[in-house]
C-alpha cells in the first residue's frame, strides 16, 4: 500500500507526484462511495480535534463533515482563542494536552508556522488548517482535485490567477502545487498586487510558462481556468489607483462573452462583490462545487494520514 | 407511502391537516422508540448543519438530539455570525457552501423571509427554526403535539392565549395552526398587546369562535389549555398601562383554585416571572414536557424531509 | 454487580473507598480497551449533554471525548453565559429543558453550589466539571488514577502539595481524596497562601502525617509525588512579599537534582511559567499522561452513574 512520507500535512509543496496522484483517487474513491449512499466506517472509534484559533467556519464544517462521514467522530473547539489560550497556556502545550484526546488533529492558527510547531509537539497527526499568511494546504488540494473534476485533466491547460497575488496565501499554494503539471500560467493582477518574485521565479525553475498582464479580459480569451481572488482598497497605498481598477476585477457576464464554451471559473469563497452573482449561472462556474470538493479531499487526507486508506 | 408535499418547513400554515396527522403519528412512532431504548439508525451516514445566526440555546440542542437519536451525525454554526457572515457573504452563498456538507439545513435568522430564501438557494431541505418575527413552525408543531398529549384530543378544546399577543410570533403560528382544529380560542392580552387583527380574522374565517379579553382569571376558569407568555416592559408606550397590568399576566398558584383539574398550562420558555416556580407542582403544569416535545416533533420533520419516515 | 450510592458526582468527599476502587477499575478496563483499538458501544444511543457556564475548553473536550469514546452522543453548549440564562432563565430552567434532551448533564458554573442545585432540580445523572472555588471532582479522579499509574501505588507515599494551597479548589479536593489513603502530605506554600485549617484538621482527623513548609526545595527532597500549582501576584496583599517568593516557586530541572528518581510531577494545567519547559524531558513529569487520564475516568464515570458499566 502507498503511503504518504509524513503523517502531517503542512505545506502544499510538501507532496511528491505520486502522493498527489494518491490523495486525489482516494478523495475520488470516498466521494463515489458518499454520492452511492454508503456508509463508511474507516474512521469508525477515532476522534478528530479541530481547533480554530481563528474563526473559519467553512474550513471547520468541511473538515468535520470528511470526518463524520468517514464514521469517525468530531470534539470541537470553534474559538480556541477565548479557551486556554486566553489562560496563557503556550500552544505546545495546549497540542500535548489535546493529544490525549483525540488521534488526529487539525489547526486553524494566526501565526506563520503555528501547523509546524504543533506537529513538532506531538506524535499524532497534524492537518494544517491555514497558519495566517503561511500555508493552508488542503485549499490547495481541492483546488486541483476541481480542476481534475471540471477539466478532466490539468496538463496542458491554460491557468489564469486572477485579483490580488501579492497577499493571497490561496494562489501562492496553488502555483506552487500546480508546478507539479505541464500547465501555462495567466498572473493576472494589478502591479500594486503582482505575485512575488520567488513565487514566479520558482514556478519558472519548474519549467512552468508565465505571463504577467494586468488585463482580466485579455486573461479571460485564452485561460481554461480562471481562479478570481478580492482586491481590497486597504492593500493600496494609493487610493486613486485603487478606484482606477477595481471595476476591472469584478467578474460579470459580458466579459464571458470572449471566454471558452468549457471555462473553469473558481473562487475560494467568500466571495463579496468580485464575482457578479448573473455569473453563477454559468456552467463553468465551479467556486460552490469546489467548495463541496473540500469534503473528499479531507476525507481522502484524513484516512491517509491515519494509515485507514 | 404518505409524504409531505414540500421538503422544506417554513411555515406553520404550509402543512395539509393530512400532513399535520402524517407529522404527529410519525412523532409518537419515535418518541415510543426512544422511550423502549431502541438506537434507530433513520438517518444513519446523513449530516444536518445548525446554522444559528442568533444564539437559541433550546431550539438548537433539541434540533442536534433529534438528529443523533435518529443516528445522524451532525455539523454545528452556534454562532453563524461572528464567522463567514462577518467577512461580506451573502445568505445565499452560505447556504450553497453547507449544501456541499450537509444533507439537511436548520436555519435561525434574524430577518423574516430568511428560510425561504435559504430554502430557493439549494436543493437540500431547510427547515426554519425561527426567521425574526416571522415564522417558527417546528415550535407551533411541538405545541399542538403537546396538546395532544397532554388532552388527549384538540377537537372541542378552550384554548386561552396570553400575555403579549401582539408581537408574539410563536402565539401567530399556533393560532393559525390550530385553526385547522374544531377549537374555541380565548385571547387574553392588554389592550395594547393585543392579537393582530389579521390574525384574529384569519382565524374566524376559518370557524372558529374567538373571544377577546383583558381579564386571565376569567380566561383560566374557562380554559381547557393556557398557553402563557410573557409581558414585556418596552412594549409599552405608557409605562403606568405597564405597572398597571403586569401582576395580572403574572400566574401564581392562587389563580388556579378556579380552574378546570385538567388544565394543561404552556409556555414556550424561557420563562422569567410570568410563571411563578410554585405553579410547576401543578398536575398540568406541561412547559418542561411541552419542550422535551422539541425532540420527537424534530426527528419526525428531519426524517419526513429526507424521505426517510 | 457494585453500583454507585448517588447517580450524580457533586463532590470529591462522596465517594466511599469502595466506590473510588471502583471507578479506578473501571477507568483501568476502558483505557486498556482504547489502546488496544476496541470500538465501544457502551453509551450507544445515549446523549450527553455538556453545559459550560465559564470556559474550560480541557474539561470539556476531555468529558466529550470520553462520551464518544463510550459510543454515545454529544450536544454541546460551550458557552451557556450567552444563551438563554442571558435571556433572565434559571439555572433550575435550563437543567429541566436540558433534562428533556439529554440522558446524562456536565455542568461547569462559576458558583459554588450549581452542581447540587442542578442535580436537585433533574433526575438525570449530573456531573460537576467545577462549580466556582467549589469542587472539581472529575479532576480529584484523575489526579488519583494518575499517581495510582505512575507509581503503581498510593500507600506508603510522600505527597507534597505545592504553591497556592490556599485558593486552590484542585489540591482542596485532592488531599480529602487521598485522605482516604496511607499517605504522609507535604503542603508546600508562601505563609500567605497556606492551606485553610479546616483541610488540615480534616486531613489530620484521618489519620493523616501533615508537614507544613515554605521549603519547595525540601519538599522536593523527600517527596514520591510533587503537585505543582502557580502562585498569582494578585492573590498577594504585599507585593513584595510575591516578589521575594515567586523564584522560589517555579519549578526547574536544577531543583531536581536531589529529587528521588521515581518522583512524579504533576500540574492540572494550564501552565504558565510555574513549570520550567526543560522539565518536561524528565521521565516522571507526568502533566500531559495527567490530562490524558481525564478521558479513562469521565469514561467510567459517565458509564458508572448511567448504569452501562
């Protein structure tokens, strides 16, 4: 049986191919067995410890569902920030004391690095959860298990990143895990909010094309997906620069009119005004799909990591 | 198999009197089988979402109960607006994000009108626990149920309302849902509170015979059941009509020397003052059972929604 | 088969020796069961409800986990202050609507006396998880289990209690607990925060050899088991009396040079900065296996007052 090489999972650039192709045909194998109506019992007598230090009830849900319908079982801390924490208790020590409950843990944390400190307290597993700017690995997972499921496939295809690249952990992740394929890559963002130089740099080492464009609608024409984040007016020093392109990054149905019949249009939710909500009708529009793609993808890596799957 | 015509609950006047008959008996069904200590596994492998955009501590534990008695597993939002509502989403791209999760959707809103635009976002059934001052039918419904029980019939029944008909949703609801029954309404209220006249229309066109009055001990003489509420301070424009009125709507053991010995008395909790603690040794003092009601009318709509009662 | 005289746990003193033999057994089977990977249905179709006044996140997760490792269920309210008892309901209220939902009650209440007044107000076991400067049974339990764990024994022991004996309702609990055992006490604290003489009386009246020291390095010396508890500035009058003695209260790797081998450290946690975090390396440093061992007894409290075990 294939494994994964760490039981933790706490960067999206920390699988190999072939754990990638793993994690994506047992999240394939469980949604199938969930769409048939069975009733898993792979984590049956587990318990999973979810613990937000941050609020994010998407991430939490999604992660407790994957587990619920694996036939384990869920204890919850939602705001870990008014428990213990508030007490003074260090993070290392609040991860040994939830050791003693639970057999698999999943953090949600402010701090860059907070997903590597608490693996490195405890032998039971860790899921990063997203560690504020840093990582949030399992977003990154279902990105691509949505672009398998919408595209197809993922060599080959033309992949525009779209609004605010310079701040937003979600693209940074996906470039990187998407590094893995034969892809073409759209940066598409203001020069206020272009992707990081090392971002770009190391998708290029990877022998990954990228173009650079400030133009959505140019980006719309060639791209099989388009990934669309928010750019807010407080990312910009000068406020003039920010009303001058705003509009440009809202999404609306005219400028689809260009786009491919077979267009991926993704989002990692919430969305508030960067995508009309006329655009949901389109068939390529998959941002609450993909959002359903976090259920298998979590299932498929909590199981992994505890050597069920 | 008898089922109901919509998969949604969002009002009380929604059901057929066939539906009403189809809810009550699917209700005693499984309140005798959690009573023998039968473990059911109705809505085994399935997923309810609570979605509490505000906190209702009793509706949404007995919610989570019905749902683990029935075998179900369920994912919880006790306070839905300090998360994803907080960052700009919309109501609708919430719903569309749990339906990636869950099977079933309980709602609690501030705002009328709420559920059923949960409802329009997605294919999942939502059953309204509450949406402002508009509707909360799974409270009307445990109400009648526990009349029900309590009288062993509705038909024929003096029902007296009281205390601050005016801007009581749950007394609305039920006064619309019993209108279905052959019973005798007594509305008891302060002139300024009094039942709205659509309301007291509504009834009468269906019927039924109403009695308006200010005067409770007359009400409780006649009554078959009293269903109390609660007067509050702010509701009124002239705070002498206040002062004047409270201890009136208040119930005190004393009063109920004139009543009938099978009076069932009734409130929809949380009490403050208007019952006074000695009246719960009173035989037909039912609100306690009235809210452990919450549980069986709630596994009876969760597994007539999914299609499996 | 033995039974428990009460079905509810109120405090640490109600338990005769015979029954607390039988709560270490039974804890003893569940936790072998659990690390040999048994999937228990012993609170199958049961829920339990845990009902959290103030914070305490480790009781909680630790209480839960327990019930879902029995088989059972779990409704949760985390944080009952913004509930309904912020609606004006009453304590006695709540637990009667509670009642309704749930087989079995946790409650944590910042006043002294919630625990007996809920458990007067139901007929469902009730189990005190801290009321105020009250009690804390469940901790007593699990502070005994660990020293019987670590040291294969209680008779016969040094046990040296140390650092707010006066405001700890912990090590109040404990040493009438260990009362109950041939052991020699060590109560080890600044003058201003000495052990209140009705527990040293109390204590003596059972038999028990009682030292009172400011001496932590002495105690450290002679003891088979040192239980650390933090000192607060604010419980001071004097100032300069914390800053002379603070130091000499926080526990580091140095002071255990002239500690038995054997010695085992315990801590109900959150730490602050009483434990230095070199400690942790040394092998009887027992605080993490201590909060672990919380789940074994709640398990077999919730089985023993329920009947299952």
């Amino acid at each position: 049986m294939t494994k994964l090489s760490s039981k933790d999972v706490l960067r999206s650039d920390q699988f190999s191919k072939a754990e990638i192709d793993l994690i994506m045909e047992t999240a394939r194998t469980y949604e199938a067995a969930v769409d048939a109506g069975e009733v898993l019992d792979v984590m049956k007598g587990k318990v999973l410890s979810t613990l937000f230090y941050e609020p994010s009830t998407r991430t939490r849900l999604s992660f407790e569902t994957a587990m619920l319908r694996l036939g384990g079982d869920v204890i919850t801390v939602a705001e870990a920030k008014s428990s213990s924490a508030a007490k003074g208790e260090s993070l290392h020590d609040t991860i040994k004391t939830v050791e003693g409950y639970a057999d698999v843990i999943v953090l949600r944390h402010p701090q860059i690095g907070a997903a590597k400190e608490a693996a490195e307290a405890t032998d039971q597993p860790v899921l990063n959860a997203g560690d504020g700017a840093g990582q949030h690995p399992t977003q990154s997972l279902l990105d691509l298990y949505t672009i398998l499921k919408e595209q197809k496939k993922v060599d080959g295809l033309t992949i525009a990143l779209a609004g605010d690249l310079r701040n937003g952990r979600t693209v940074h992740s996906l470039a990187l895990l998407l590094a893995n394929y034969d892809v073409r890559f759209l940066f598409v963002a203001p020069d206020a909010l272009r992707m990081p130089t090392e971002i770009v740099e190391q998708v290029k080492a990877a022998g990954i094309d990228v173009q650079e464009t400030e133009n959505l609608s140019q980006a719309i024409c060639e791209a099989d997906v388009l990934y669309m984040t928010r750019i807010q007016r407080e990312r910009f020093e000068d406020p003039a620069e920010y009303e001058r392109l705003k509009d440009a990054f809202i999404l609306r149905n005219d400028a689809l009119a260009s786009a491919k019949p077979s267009l991926t249009i993704m989002h990692p939710l919430p969305r508030v005004n960067e995508i009309d909500p006329d655009v949901d009708a389109f068939a390529g529009a998959a941002y609450f799909r993909q959002s359903a793609n976090g259920v298998p993808i979590r299932m498929a890596l909590l199981a992994l990591v505890s050597g069920r799957a």
